[in-house]
C-alpha cells in the first residue's frame, strides 16, 4: 500500500510509516488472522519519530485510522468457522452465512409480528 502523503516541515518519519503501513497492508490481504491481529495491534501503538521533511501527521493518523477500520472490516477464518459452526453450515462460505444470516432475521422478524 502506497499513500500519497504531504511532505511538511515538522512530520512523521517517512521509512517507519512507510515500514508500517506496508505490514499492515500485506496482513490486509493475508488469510491469517493473528496476522491481522498483530497489524491492528501495531497501528494502534504506533509512536511514529518526528523529524524534518517527513510526512504529514494527520494524513498519517487518518490513514492509520482507515487502515484499522479496514483490519476490523476483514473476514477472518476463525469468525467465518465459528459462525459456521454456530449455524450449523458444513463448508460455509460468506455468501451461505449471509444467507443463512438473513433467513434467520427474517424468521425471528416474522415471530416477533405475531
């Protein structure tokens, strides 16, 4: 992942966001779920070094904030298998525990009206 931040007098240290935001990225497109866990981990204790002509800070702390919404955002293989489980689907996918999902609601929204 390469953001396009502004160059300012007084910002944070281009090679650790750079180095960050990179890991962060990659465990975005990983399958493994620690692997996220420890990019999440990462964003949220980063203490970036200030330093002369480095990158813009709230660029970089908005970044990091999407960047975490983002990690959030991802499926993991443990919730996907957990709610596989839970709804009783052999080999479920998204798309079936979606499915599966929005029967239910509709279900329990038809009980609710009686």
């Amino acid at each position: 992942m390469r953001l396009d931040f502004t160059f300012v007098l007084r910002g944070y240290d281009r090679s650790q966001v750079d180095a960050l935001l990179g890991r962060a990225s990659a465990a975005l497109d990983a399958e493994d779920a620690s692997q996220r866990a420890r990019a999440r981990e990462a964003l949220q204790t980063a203490d970036f070094t200030i330093v002369l002509r480095g990158y813009d800070r709230a660029q970089v702390d908005g970044a990091v904030q999407m960047m975490l919404r983002e990690l959030d955002a991802a499926p993991s293989e443990d919730l996907r298998a957990t709610l596989a489980s839970v709804l009783r689907l052999p080999d479920a996918d998204d798309q079936l525990i979606i499915d599966e999902v929005r029967r239910l609601r509709a279900l329990a929204d038809l009980h609710r009206h009686e």
